[in-house]
C-alpha cells in the first residue's frame, strides 16, 4: 500500500480541533482500554484484508475509486464532532459547508441559481429527483435509457410512478427516435437522460432530447452520477459527449456522486435542481427540529432525515483543496483518466484477440470489449476465464452483458440478434492508470495466453 499521510494529518488537525474547545470545563469521556481498542484494530486491520485493492492502479474493474486523503482526515476530523447535518443545530458549521460545496457543484454545471443538498449515494439523490418529478407531473410517466442505472426503474415503483425504458443505439446511447414515439403518446412527464452509464459510460444526447422538450413539453432529469465531472473538460470529448455536456444547464435536475470520481468516501451523492422554488414541495413542520436559526435548514429541503455532517466536511475540504476548475489539477486528473481508455481502446482495436464496440471509442473513461471467438456462448466463456487469469496476475477487471449487435459491423447486427454476451469491462478512473498501462496490457495479454 501506498505510504498514509492521513494519520500525522489528523493529529496535527486534531489539536487545533481541541484548542476551539479550550474554554469548556474538564469533563472524563467514557471508558476506554486503549490496548483491548489496539487488539480488535488489529483483527480488523487483518479482516479488512480480505478485499480487492481498491486503491492500487492493478484495480481496474468496477467504479471505485480510493477517496482523497484529505478527504479521509476531514471525514475522521469531523467524526470528533459527529454533526447531523439535518438541522442547523446539529451540524451548524457543516451545514454551512454542505451548501457551500453544494454551490460550487452547481456553478460547475453552470447554475448560480439553485437548490440541492448531498444525499447518501446516488441512489437516494435520484429518488429525490423523481419524487419532485411527481410532484409536478403527477399522473406522468418516467422514461429513460434502457441502459439508464436499473435504480430509476426501482425508484419509479417506489414511487408508485410509471416508468418505460427506451431502447438504447449501439453507442450504448439512448435511441431518440424511440424516444420519440414513447413522447408522441403525450403522457411522458419527465425524461431521465444518463451521462456515463454504469456500463460502457456512454453520454445520452442531452442536448438533442432538449430539442424534443421544445416540442413535448416534459422535466428533463439528468443522472450524471458517474459522469457528471467530465463537464470540466467537455471541451476534449468527442461528440456527441461535448454537446451534452455543454447543454446541461438547461436541465431541470442533475444527480452527480462525489464518492466517485469526486474523491469523497462512501455514501456521498449529491442532487440539485435549477429552479429554487421546488423547495416548496419539501415543506414541513418540525419546530423542535429548526428553532434556532431562521437561515435553511438542509432538512427543510430532504427527504432523508439525519445526514453525515462528515459528508460535507471532507468533500468541502476537497474542493478547497482542488477546486472545481477546468484547467485546474482536479480536471487533469479527468483527463488523464480519459487518456488511458482511449489508448486502451486503441491497443484492443489493434489486437486480433479482442473486439471492442463497433461505435467507436469511450466517450468517458470505461472500456468494454468482447473476446473474439465463433460464437457468443465461446467469447463469453473466454471472458470469464481471462477474468479469472487476470486475478490471479493482480489485474482485477469486471464483466458486463451486452448486446451481441453491438459488435462487428453494422450490417451484421440483425443477424447476430440481441442476445447478450459476456464482455470484459475496465474503469480507469483512477489517474496513475496512464502510468499502469502498459503493465495493465501486459498482465491482460498474459491471461489470455493462460
């Protein structure tokens, strides 16, 4: 593991923390047996070791992503106060550096004008979204991608709203004439559009489904969980990924998740609308909640009750750190992200054992790609063993199902049908996967050899 320059951080953190609180009468704190604490850390220490290293570039499979190490000691800090950022009277400074972080999410999408808080994952933010797109909907469908986050469709049933999926292209996008005919039917409340869908990380047509909203009328939600950051260098992505990017201030609700490429730990989402009066449909009564101060309180505008005020802290400290600027040393990392797929595309389009997507290349930074074999059952069974192989050579990877017409040529796409095959999946949001290149490649061709 890397060397941990949280620990020396945080003591010195950690006295400035207690001298705020000098003036305070002594008072003991509970028990402690600091060397019974030492021996269940240790057990600990040796369980947690049973995991997949997240936090080495050899880990290139799913969307995780080893949170800051500033992040780690704000959050470890703040735990020092515990804050309940439900109300200002339990996290008062945290509450106030929510909404802060919060602004400057939102000025990265380009609102100055807005409404939103942090939730515990994109899960809940999302819901949040759809349950405001109820509110003024009512009675209205929601519909989204077929490769949109399985989440939306879940949520909708929470929700008691009728949700549709729209097929997808072969970009992994969602297909705007059938958007359209589900539009046409008029009953279509709200459209869900994803930039950087779990699977391949495609970028639906924002600004194309903005034209369809001049016509029909709907909400239009944007689920940018994962790829919500990538606005910061728009300008290097292909289209139509910049498009989107550059119109999605023109949307009514944006979801990103700080805990992925935001450097944040575990569970931090975020949800923010543009127009500030949908904090309307939030309003409650709670005097034993919000009594102290007349300024808002977070809980005034959430669904969720008590929230981490730790949350908000480390991912304050973060963007003070590497603030949320195009150019700036948070948006290289993204570039340096998106770099390594396009050369990992570029080897595997070059490489007569693989076969990645037909549509071209990432729009972000996840790489898919099939083993070549005769038939689908063959490529999908090579997959799981080159899986299995790079494992053993530390190169952890990840397994997608996807449509078969999604590779080789277009004209063969009817008579390879839909059915699925197993294809390998890499996500290189971690920047020093640039400089783990080529070892990454080395260790694939290896277990493909095995």
């Amino acid at each position: 593991m890397p060397t941990d320059p949280v620990p020396g951080l945080l003591a010195r953190a950690a006295e400035a923390l207690e001298a705020e609180f000098l003036s305070l009468p002594p008072c003991a704190s509970a028990a402690a047996d600091p060397e019974a604490m030492g021996r269940v850390l240790a057990e600990v220490a040796h369980r947690m070791g049973d995991n997949y290293p997240y936090f080495h570039p050899l880990y290139a499979g799913q969307m995780l992503r080893p949170p800051h190490p500033l992040a780690r000691a704000a959050y470890a800090l703040a735990m020092t106060i515990n804050p309940n950022n439900h109300a200002r009277d339990g996290g008062r400074a945290s509450s106030e550096m929510e909404i802060e972080a919060v602004a400057q999410i939102a000025r990265m999408f380009g609102w100055t004008e807005h409404i939103g808080h942090l939730t515990s994952g994109g899960t809940m933010a999302n819901l949040e979204a759809l349950w405001v797109a109820g509110q003024l909907a009512p009675g209205k469908r929601i519909v989204g991608s077929g490769q949109a986050h399985y989440t939306h469709s879940r949520i909708s049933g929470v929700l008691q709203l009728a949700y549709t999926p729209v097929a997808a292209d072969r970009y992994g996008r969602m297909d705007l004439s059938a958007l359209d005919d589900e539009l046409r039917k008029g009953d279509v409340g709200t459209v869900v559009v994803t930039l950087g869908t779990t699977g391949v990380g495609a970028v639906d047509p924002l600004h194309a489904v903005l034209d369809l909203r001049t016509r029909y009328g709907f909400r239009v939600h944007v689920d940018a969980a994962y790829g919500g950051y990538f606005r910061l260098i728009a300008d290097t992505l292909d289209e139509p990924a910049r498009r989107a990017y550059e119109a999605i201030a023109q949307a009514d609700s944006i979801v990103v998740d700080p805990h992925k490429h935001g450097l944040q730990p575990y569970g931090c989402g975020c949800v923010i609308f543009r127009d500030p009066g949908v904090g309307r449909l939030y309003r409650h009564d709670s005097p034993y909640t919000y009594f102290t101060s007349k300024e808002l309180h977070l809980g005034e505008i959430s669904l969720e009750c008590s929230r981490p005020g730790a949350a908000a802290v480390a991912l304050w400290a973060t963007q003070r750190l590497l603030p949320l600027e195009p150019g700036g040393e948070f948006a290289q990392g993204l570039k340096r992200c998106r770099t390594a797929a396009l050369e990992l595309d570029r080897r595997l389009r070059a490489d007569g054992r693989f076969e990645p997507l037909a549509a071209g290349a990432p729009d972000l930074d996840i790489v898919v790609w099939k083993v070549a074999a005769g038939t689908a059952e063959e490529s999908s069974a090579r997959a799981q063993k080159i899986f299995v192989a790079a494992a053993a050579h530390d190169l952890h990877l990840a397994l997608v199902q996807l449509p078969q017409s999604w590779f080789g040529p277009a004209d063969a796409a009817e008579r390879r049908g839909e059915d699925c095959v197993t294809c390998l999946r890499s996500v290189l949001m971690k920047p020093e996967h640039l400089d783990w290149l080529d070892g990454i490649w080395e260790r694939l061709s290896s277990s493909c050899e095995r």
